[in-house]
C-alpha cells in the first residue's frame, strides 16, 4: 500500500513539473509575440496563429490551458499591451497596477 501512494505522489509531482515546463512554452511564445510586435507590428496576429495551430493547442493543453478562442483573445489582448511576462508577473507591476486602479476609483 505504501509503494501505491509514494508512486502516486511521485506521478502527480511529475505532472506538476510537466505543467510547469510548458506554462514556461507558453510565456515565452508570449515574450516572443512582443518582441515581434515591437519590432514588425504582428505580435497579436503571431500569438493568435500560434494558439490556434496544431502545436499551439498542444501545448496550452498541456500547460494545464483550455486553447478556447476566449484564451487566444487574452493572449492577443496581452501581447498588444506589450508588458513582457516577467515584467508583468513581477511584484511591483502588480502593486504598481493595484495603486494606479485604486487612484482611478478615487
């Protein structure tokens, strides 16, 4: 019983790591449509065409994201911002956002 739940436990780490890693796939797809939106003027377009290929739906499922239209709508909406993900998922963008939506509502 014990070899059950430790090999139970150790496939449901393994399954988090997987989702992990393609989590990354996608921000960096995301880095990469901005990157092209500065530079060309395409990055929504790019981002969209990704997620909706074959490729892209793959690794949006397996990252643990439904690849409906809804999702690739945000992703175009997020690439056109051109906040890079590791800007955007920083501490001080949220506290910077938070204060600037709180001024807002004052």
């Amino acid at each position: 019983m014990k070899d059950f739940v430790d090999g139970t436990a150790f496939n449901n780490e393994q399954g988090n790591r997987a989702r992990k890693l393609f989590a990354a796939v996608v921000l960096a797809a995301l880095d990469d449509a901005i990157a092209d939106d500065k530079k060309y003027g395409n990055g929504p377009d790019q981002i969209a065409r990704w997620a909706r290929s074959r490729d892209g739906r793959e690794v949006l499922s397996c990252a643990g994201i439904d690849p409906n239209e809804r999702v690739v709508q945000g992703l175009m909406e997020f690439v056109s911002k051109g906040v890079r993900t590791s800007v955007a998922l920083s501490r001080e963008e949220s506290e910077r956002r938070h204060a600037a939506e709180q001024a807002e509502a004052a």
